[in-house]
C-alpha cells in the first residue's frame, strides 16, 4: 500500500494519552478519597476549592490564557453563567465525595454512567438537538434501570440521580458561555473561594480542629486535591480539541468503569441483584449510544471523503 500524503491533520498530535490520562485520574479517584477519608466530606471539598484555585491560577499563566481570563472577568452574563455553574459543580464534588465515604460505590459509577446519555435528553429540551431512532432506544433502556434502581435501592438512587444531573446541567451551563474549560473552573473556584473558607474556619473552630495543619502528611494530601481537580480538566480541554467526538464519547466510559471494579474489588461492596439488573440495563444502553455515534462518525467520514 502506498503511503498518503503527509497532511496537516496527521502532523497533529494524537488526544487519545490525554483522554486516557484525564478518565485514568478520574476513574481511580475514590482511591485518592480513601487516603483523605479522615476528613469530613463537607470539609475536604472546602478545601479541595481551596486548592484548585491556585494551582489553576499557575497553569493559566503557564499556558498565558490570562486575556481570556480577564475578558470572562469582564462580561457580567459569563460570570452570572459561571455561578451557576459553580453551584452545580460544587455540589457535584461534594455528593461524589460523600457517596466513597459512605461506601456507596456503585451509586457513584452509575451516576456517570447515566451522565452522557442525560446529555443527550437534555440538549433535545433544552438546545433542540433531534435524537435518533437507536439514541432513543438508549434512553428509554436507561429509563429502564433507573426506573429498576427506584423499585429495588430507593436509598441509593438518589446519589446516581444528583450526580448525573448536576454534571449535565453543569456541561448544558457551561456550553452556552464562551471561556475555556481552565479560565472557567479558575473563576467557578473563585466565585466558591469564600464559602469554602469558611466551611474550613468552621472546622477548625469545632473541638476537633481542621483536618488540616494538624498532620504534616495528611495536610499535603489535602494540598494534593488542587492536582487531581484542575489536571485531568485541562488534560481533557487538550483531548476534545484534538478527538473525534464519538471516540472520546466512548473513551469516557473508562472512568464508572474503574470505578465499578474498585467497587467489586478494593472497597468489597455487595452488588446486589438490583443493581446488577440496572447496570446491565445501561451497559446495553451505552453499547447501542456508541455504535449509533460510531456509525455517524464513519458515515460523516465517508461523506467528507466523498466529496
């Protein structure tokens, strides 16, 4: 076979190590959780706000994305936007954070798992996007295992439920502004800065003192949550730029994977009859959303081939 023609798409480097490295960090982070679980879950994400800001701070000076920071700064509708999307994202963090502590595992991973196929009932609502036949399909069996979650483990349906709709709400916010992934969470976290100061004075104000100042090792463990927020962010900013929608689409299920075998394995929760039937329900239903994507992908290829 003859060799094609070096191109300007070919010479562009490659997503895929970046979307592995944002869903790796992602999927593996309830163990980073189990080293901090000394730490009240209100707390740790007081500080984890706290954290992320200056580290975010460092990477956009580094990456000179400070125009685009201040040009967010001075549009009163993007910062009105981004409050918004500060509160979902922060709860977001904190039910995620409480749902490892509370050994509720599975709960969390099919939250996420629930989450792009949320995106696309959303965004027919609210953008007006058209769902295909199979896409439909997809919902409906999704549709099917909460509807199964809600029969068998009421308890936990709740924590699934939050965590795939704060994140979708906050990708649904998040779409209509015009700033980057990184400038956006430096200013969410700026905009959470002062209540997060003071879940952290309120704690160190109670009996039992801050979690953090008190133990060298654990403090830096805490410092550390700045790292595991803003990185596989931007590691994911580099992987959409540079990937197929559909193939990154895929790729995000890596991450409720991981943590549905940390579930299985490290934290030895029992996966009940219930919540076996509900995954099953979404995998089916994820397997038909990405082969539909899949599908249009190699269509729209074809066709811009074509042409």
């Amino acid at each position: 076979m003859e060799n094609a023609p070096s191109s300007k798409s070919d010479e562009t480097p490659s997503g895929l190590p970046a979307a592995l490295g944002a869903y790796l960090i992602w999927g593996f982070l309830p163990l980073y959780l189990i080293l901090v679980s000394a730490v009240p879950p209100f707390e740790f994400v007081g500080w984890r706000i706290i954290w992320t800001l200056p580290l975010c701070l460092l990477i956009i000076a580094l990456r000179r994305q400070m125009p685009e920071l201040k040009a967010a700064l001075s549009n009163p509708r993007t910062l009105i936007a981004l409050f918004a999307s500060a509160l979902l994202i922060g709860l977001n963090w904190f039910v995620y954070v409480w749902a490892i502590a509370e050994n509720q595992v599975y709960a969390a991973s099919l939250g996420y798992y629930l989450n792009p196929l949320l995106n696309v009932l959303l965004g027919t609502v609210f953008l007006k996007e058209r769902l295909s036949r199979w896409q439909w399909i997809a919902v409906a069996i999704a549709a099917s295992a909460v509807a199964l979650l809600s029969v068998g483990a009421l308890t936990s349906l709740w924590i699934s439920l939050t965590l795939a709709l704060s994140f979708c709400l906050y990708g649904l916010v998040r779409k209509q502004v015009a700033v980057g992934s990184l400038p956006g969470l430096t200013i969410e976290s700026a905009i959470l800065l002062l209540p997060a100061c003071g879940i952290a004075a309120w704690y160190a104000a109670t009996p039992q003192g801050s979690a953090f100042g008190n133990d060298a090792m654990l403090s830096l463990i805490i410092i550390f949550s700045g790292v595991v927020t803003a990185v596989p962010l931007l590691l994911f900013a580099i992987a959409a730029r540079r990937m197929p929608y559909s193939t990154l689409g895929f790729i995000q299920y890596l991450a409720p994977t991981i943590v549905f075998l940390l579930g299985l394995t490290v934290f030895g929760q029992q996966l009940r009859p219930v919540q076996l039937g509900s995954f099953i329900l979404i995998w089916i239903a994820i397997a038909i959303f990405v082969a539909d994507l899949w599908a249009k992908s190699r269509r729209a290829k074809a066709t811009a081939t074509a042409v």
